[in-house]
C-alpha cells in the first residue's frame, strides 16, 4: 500500500504515529492530523514528509474545545515559529484560559 502511495497510483494513504519511519515519501503535498499531537517531536514526525525537498506543503491538525492550555500553546510556538499563521481563536484559548484547563470546562 504504503509502495502504491509513494509511486503515486494511490492518492491517499492513511497511517499512525511512527508507522512510515525511515519510508522516503518525497511527493507529500498535504498532512491532515486529525487529533493533536501528544508532543511536539510526535508533531514534527507527523508533517515532516510535507515540503521536503525545498517543495511546500500544507499541514493541518484538527482540534477540539477539550485541547488543553499547554497543548495549544506548544502548537501556537510552532505555528508562529513557521510564520504559519495563528488563527485568533486558537490565541485567545491560550490567553483565556489557566494552566491545565480544557475549553469544555470554560463552558
């Protein structure tokens, strides 16, 4: 499956954390994380394949309102360290809320 992606005759391959170490995939265009990380280094593994080989590439991580303050504000570094952009609403959850607060519990 993972040969089919690479060679392009798959569109779409859908893995988990770690899975494709030491693969070389150097045609990845676009990563959709569809939770967040649990660390920064999980991140960085997981759009790694994306803008390789002086390419660009998009990567986007759904989150929910249970996101905690500390979570948010490691991904909002990464975002601002990237230049990526930081939408309002992921800033305000990292300024409005304690240490240890998920959004569900401001509700």
């Amino acid at each position: 499956i993972v040969a089919a992606f690479v060679s392009g005759r798959t569109p779409v391959l859908v893995v988990t954390d770690g899975s494709l170490r030491n693969v070389e995939m150097p045609h990845v265009h676009t990563i959709v994380s569809y939770d967040v990380p649990p660390s920064v280094d999980v991140y960085a593994e997981r759009i790694d394949f994306t803008g390789r080989a002086g390419r660009t590439g998009t990567a986007t991580t759904l989150v929910t309102e249970t996101i905690s303050v500390e979570d948010a504000t490691w991904l909002v570094n990464v975002l601002r360290h990237a230049d990526a952009g930081v939408p309002r609403w992921l800033d305000a959850l990292v300024h409005l809320r304690p240490a240890g607060a998920a959004v569900a519990a401001l509700y």
